[in-house]
C-alpha cells in the first residue's frame, strides 16, 4: 500500500550483495554447528562410496586377470561394506538436511517476523505488503533449496571430484591432463552460459515480488475496481508485470536448459576422447607417467572412462546447482535487506507504572493494578526518580513536520488539550487532521517544536509506555482471527470475559454480539468478512474501550456507520469519553458539535478554534463549511 512517500520495491540492483554467502553460513553455523559436522561426515563417507567403484573395478579386472579369486571374494565383500555404509550415511545425510533446513528456514521467518514488528510506521507505507510477503514466501523458498539442496549437493561433488582427481594422478598423469583439458572448456562455457543464467534468476525473483505485489493489492480493492470498471486497466496492468516476470523467468531457465545438454555432450566427447587415446597408449606402450609407477594397461583403462564420465556429471551437477544458487542467494540477499532494515528508534527512559499513594501522600510505584498510573521519570543528573500522575493533558508547541523534506504537512500547529476535555479536528482531507494524532503516538517524529505529556517531553517517554496510556480508533478497523472476545480483548491482553463484555456495551455491541451464532465465542476470519462495515467497528470501539486510556484518539470513527448505528456508537463513545482527553477526528461535523475545543486545519495551519457556538457566532470558515456554503480545500 503506498503511502506519502509512494511505493518502493526491494533491491534496485540486479546483482546479490558481497558478502551474502559468507553471511548465510555465518547464520547456519550460528546455531546447528554439531548437526552440520554430522551432515559433512556423512557427505565424505557418501562421496568416498560414490567414487570407490571405479578403484574396484579396476582391482576386479586385475584379479580377473590374474586369476585370484579369493582376492575377487575380498574385494567383493569390501565394496558390500563400502556401499552400505555409503547407503547409511546418504540416509542420516537426508534427515539431518531436512532437520537443520527446516529449523533454518523457522529461524529466519521468526527474525523476518520479529524485525517486521521493530519496524517504523514509515516502512509500511513506502513498501507494498505483497512484496513483504514475497520475501516470506518466495525468497525463503528458494533460501531453504539453496540449504537443502545445492549446498549439500555442491559440498559432496566437490569432494567426489577431489576423490576422482586423486585417483586419476594415481592411474595416470597423462590421461589426467586430457581430462582437465576439456574440464577447462567446460569451465568456460559454464561462465558464460551460467553468468547470463544467474543475471536473469535475480530479475525473476524481484519481478515475482511485484507481481505478487500488485495481485495483494488487486484482491483488496476489487471492490473499487469494479465500481469503476477498472477491470481491463487492471489487466493490463497485470499484464504488463506478468510479461516482465515472464521474459525474466524465460531467459533464465532458457540458459539453464541449454546449460545440461551442452555440459552432456561435452562430457560424452571426452568420454570418446578419453578411449581412443588410452587404447593408443596401451597399443603403442607409451611410458605411463602416474604416482603409482604402474604401465597402462586393460585394467587401468576400464576403471578410467567411468572416472572421466562421473567427473563431468560431478561438473554438469555443480553448473545446474548454480542456477538454484543465484536464486537463493537473490532471495537471501531479500530476506537481508528486510533484516537489515532500521528499527523504529526509541531513547525514551520515562516508563508507564502502576501507582499508589503512600500514608505521607506521595505518590509511588505500586507492584499490583491498582488502577491508578503515573509516569516513571528517573533524573539522569542527580540520580532522582520523580513519578507524574497520568492525567492526560497534552501540549503541542510550533510543531513542524514533513513526511519528505521539501513539502511541510504542519506548520507551526500549537494546542493544548486539558485532562478530559474533547478535541475535535475538522478540514478537508490532506489538511493534516490525522497527522496529528500519529505525531502524538509517535508514529513518526515532529522535525521542529515540542509535544509534552503530563508535562513530560514524549521524546522521553518509551514508544511503547506512550501508545499503552493511548487509545484508538482507526477509520480502517482490522480485526484479526480469532472469536470476537479475543478481538475485544486485544485492547488490553489481560482484561477479563466480564471486563471485555462491559467494554462491548459501553460501546453498545453488546446485543449484536449476543445475536451471533455463538455470541463471544463467534470466530472471526478475514478481517471480520462475516460482519457489516458497523459491527466490525463497534468492536473495534469496545477494543479501545476496554484498554481504559486516559487519552482517546477517535479517527473517522463513525465513517463507515449509519446513522442509525451512529447514534448508538456516539451515545457509547460519549460515556467512553468520560474522565478522558479525546481527540476527535470527523467530516461529519455532527459528531464534534459538543467538543470542547473544535480546530479547523487548512494546508497543515490550524486557522480557527473555539467551540462550535463560539465559532458560528464568528461566521468565518468553520461556519460556512457547517451551513454548506462551501468545502475547505
């Protein structure tokens, strides 16, 4: 969803960054180092199984020869050993695989979830949700290929290519150098072939986040594309990002396929390569040169065309891996950046306590509720704690704020709400009514002036003290899955069922609610799809009720209700307002009528104040947008 600053995708490179990998194994090693050594050794005994056949076949073909068959029983029984312990261990290797993959890929969705949560409001509003839950879905799929897979996949080639390399300087130094000839052209053809492969791998994975990206946003608002016939826009829209995800997704696997066939062939060719030049070598007697010393023979020759085959297969396997590896690391390198992104910063000390007066009438922290709060405000110079009662009276001084630098949203706004008394915000959309509010909860950080709270600088007070002593609600109401007493009581998570069931008549849902299948206990999914616009924000009115703030934030609270339902939510609101500092954000200029102070923004100024008669006895702007005269820009 785009915000004030627009929408803003992941990664403008198309390269993944240095030191992504290093960073991968880092986490990998971090916390399964004990698992990860029993997978190696499994890998090395797997690969010495996978690379011993050649060795026997050539020690069969020399007892064959010599005709020493309790030597061929030997050997027999030998390689029955090794291959079953090849087998066991390829099964262990397996199950620890998909153990420390799956416990991996756990860990790296609770940090994703986990930093999700630090992030700042701002984030949301500059990056689409779709692409956010591409980085869950899409990027750490092919991070958990990338450690299940081609990791293992390479560690064991490698290996067995280290085994093959050994035995053929062993058999044969020139039938050696024939074989690293055509690795070297293999070599090269994989840099190129697999270089353009991994170009497009990486585009892929960003075009899937934006196409996955504009579907979120699609599903959500199809209601408003088909009130204005949007559909063939939206379309094409589609289609235009489709193409893009498909071009990218084409040339890469197009690289990739013709990645297998070539690498195929080749090998086929020295397979060929290899035959006809060991039969010269035998028939012509040439010297062998080889650390073992021995002549070229039948024996040596049969055992060395496997060797050759398994070493370009162990190639052909570690150019297609590549392929899964640049996608992985594309996604790692997304899952990085999410990680990575800045925390919502917070230096406030002043905390939230529960309070009480002691016999001298000072007042105290309290270890129990006792429904009385004040502010915990340690004095840093002498060491002092002094604790401010939470009344609720909030200051706002010449305050200034820009969502981007070049454009002020508030200019110069100052106020003064007083413990219980109504604020209400009137002005046309963009005048900076909402903004406001989300100054107050710190949302994001005023650029000049001062916002003080009970006397206190907000900026001292701990982000997450500051919004519990706030309560809110939003014109968009989100309900979450689960029944409707979990939704109430998600104002505050310790509230009991009679508690949460007070709250729901305070805010008049209480009868609606009994009148659902199963009254409390009726489960809510899809953001309360089985609910009306009404319903769905009277619970998320007995939400805030039931958090008990002494300070109200009602944003377009009524918005989407009735009239008839808007008549009962305000007869609740009004005693929910009781004892409180309200803020109040509304069009309808019905519902501020009896707001102690009414402000009225225009362009980030507020231009008039007082109460709704003081204002109409003064007949300038609050008054003509009340009598209709015309609409503030």
């Amino acid at each position: 969803m785009a915000g004030p600053m627009g929408p803003k995708r992941y990664g403008g490179k198309n390269t993944a960054k240095k030191g992504t990998f290093t960073r991968l194994l880092k986490l990998l090693f971090k916390n399964y180092k004990f698992k990860l050594l029993l997978m190696v050794i499994c890998i090395l005994v797997a690969a010495i199984g996978g690379s011993a056949s050649s060795v026997f076949l050539k020690e069969v073909a020399d007892v064959i020869q010599a005709g020493d068959w309790t030597g061929f029983l030997k050997i027999i029984a030998f390689m029955i050993i090794i291959y079953a312990s090849a087998t066991l261990a390829g099964f262990f290797q397996t199950r620890l695989g998909a153990t420390i993959t799956q416990g991996f890929i756990k860990d790296v969705r609770v940090k994703l979830f986990d930093k999700m949560q630090t992030l700042p409001i701002k984030y949301f509003d500059t990056h689409t949700h779709g692409d956010v839950m591409s980085v869950y879905t899409n990027d750490t799929d092919a991070l958990r290929q990338l450690v299940s897979q081609s990791l293992p996949q390479i560690f064991s080639t490698i290996l067995t290519l280290t085994f093959l390399v050994s035995i053929m300087l062993f058999y044969s130094i020139w039938l050696t150098l024939i074989v690293f000839v055509c690795v070297i052209l293999m070599f090269f053809v994989t840099k190129k072939i697999g270089g353009n492969s991994a170009k497009y791998f990486i585009k892929q994975q960003k075009s899937l986040g934006k196409t996955e990206g504009f579907i979120e946003e699609s599903i959500n608002g199809q209601k408003v594309i088909k009130v204005f016939t949007h559909e063939k826009e939206s379309k094409k829209d589609f289609d235009a990002l489709n193409d893009e995800y498909c071009e990218n997704s084409t040339k890469a696997n197009i690289f990739a396929n013709i990645m297998g066939p070539v690498m195929n062939n080749l090998g086929h060719l020295l397979y060929v390569i290899i035959a006809i030049c060991g039969t010269l070598l035998v028939v012509f007697n040439v010297r062998n040169v080889s650390i073992s010393g021995s002549v070229i023979g039948l024996s040596v020759i049969i055992s060395f065309l496997p060797m050759s085959k398994q070493f370009t297969q162990s190639i052909n396997q570690i150019a297609q891996q590549l392929n899964a590896i640049y996608m992985g690391l594309a996604g790692a390198d997304r899952v990085f950046t999410l990680i990575d992104e800045e925390s919502e910063t917070d230096n406030g000390y002043v905390t939230l306590v529960h309070a009480k007066y002691d016999e001298k009438g000072n007042l105290t922290e309290s270890d129990v509720r006792t429904g009385l709060w004040a502010w915990k405000h340690p004095h840093k110079a002498d060491g002092t704690v002094t604790y401010t009662p939470l009344k609720g009276d909030i200051v706002m001084e010449e305050v200034d704020f820009s969502y981007v630098p070049e454009k002020l949203v508030l200019k110069d706004v100052s106020l003064h709400a007083l413990p219980g008394q109504k604020i209400a915000f009137v002005g046309a959309t963009g005048a900076g009514k909402t903004t406001i509010t989300n100054l107050i909860n710190r949302f994001y950080d005023i650029a000049d002036g001062k916002i003080r709270y009970d006397g206190i600088n907000i900026n001292k007070i701990k982000k997450s003290d500051l919004r519990r002593s706030l309560g809110i609600v939003l014109q968009d109401t989100n309900l979450f899955t689960g029944t409707v007493m979990d939704n109430i009581r998600y104002g505050k998570l310790d509230a009991t069922d009679e508690e949460c069931i007070n709250a729901a008549k305070l805010a008049n849902a209480h009868d609606f609610i009994e009148r659902l299948p199963e009254g409390y206990n009726t489960v809510l999914t899809g953001d309360g799809a089985n609910l009306s616009q009404g319903q769905r924000q009277l619970i998320s009115i007995a939400r805030a009720a039931v958090a008990d703030a002494p300070v109200m934030i009602m944003d377009e609270a009524t918005s989407s209700i009735d009239t008839r339902t808007e008549l009962l939510v305000q007869k609740g609101t009004d005693r929910l307002m009781e004892g409180r500092t309200v803020f109040i954000i509304a069009h309808r200029l019905s519902t501020v009528r009896n707001a102690d102070v009414i402000t009225v923004l225009d362009h980030g100024q507020i231009i008039e104040r007082g109460t709704h008669q003081e204002l109409l006895d003064k007949k300038g702007s609050y008054y003509q947008l009340y009598t209709g005269a015309f609409e503030l820009d």
